[in-house]
C-alpha cells in the first residue's frame, strides 16, 4: 500500500532513495531531523519530500503529534528521532532491497 503523499519509487538499483518526511509547520523537531537527513547523506543519494499532515484529516488521525516522521521508499523508518547511523543503515537497506 502507497502511503499518502509519497512519491512513486524510483527506478533502479542506484537511483536515489524517496524520503518522505511528515510534519507540520512550526515543528521544531522536525527542522532537526530535516537537517539531520541532509548532514547525514550524500546529495544525491536521496531525494527528500515533506508532507504537511494538517493538509489530510487521515494523515492527522494517523500520527497526530507523534512527528515528525519519516518514510523510507514507503515504509514508515522514523518516528519523532533519528540517528545519522540508523539512517546510513536503513538507506542502504533500501539499496539492498532493490537489487534484490
């Protein structure tokens, strides 16, 4: 299932990661992780999406103030914190996923 507001996977084994990051303006927490992301992959390796949850009453029921939260190729990765190495992790996995 295609989680709301989040891009279709790219194609290919090296083209960059989708990253959807849900949040809501205002949200100091999800500046830090959005800076974390950027700090803590290659430019090019990812591209980042940012989806306002206020904008879709089922993105608000679904994750009401439990943001920010990030979405890796579709999958739910992060929630309110991350860490550069978990992500470097679960980047690559996603690599992996694909030439798989």
């Amino acid at each position: 299932m295609q989680l709301p507001g989040f891009p279709r996977r790219a194609e290919g084994p090296r083209a960059p990661i989708a990253l959807l990051l849900y949040t809501r303006p205002g949200c100091h927490l999800c500046e830090v992780m959005k800076q974390e992301i950027e700090r803590s992959l290659p430019r090019g390796q990812y591209t980042l999406e940012e989806c306002l949850i206020d904008t879709d009453p089922a993105l608000v029921a679904r994750f009401g103030e439990s943001i920010p939260v990030l979405a890796i190729e579709g999958r739910i990765a992060f929630k309110v914190r991350l860490t550069a190495a978990e992500l470097r992790r679960k980047v690559e996995r996603a690599f992996a996923e694909r030439r798989s």
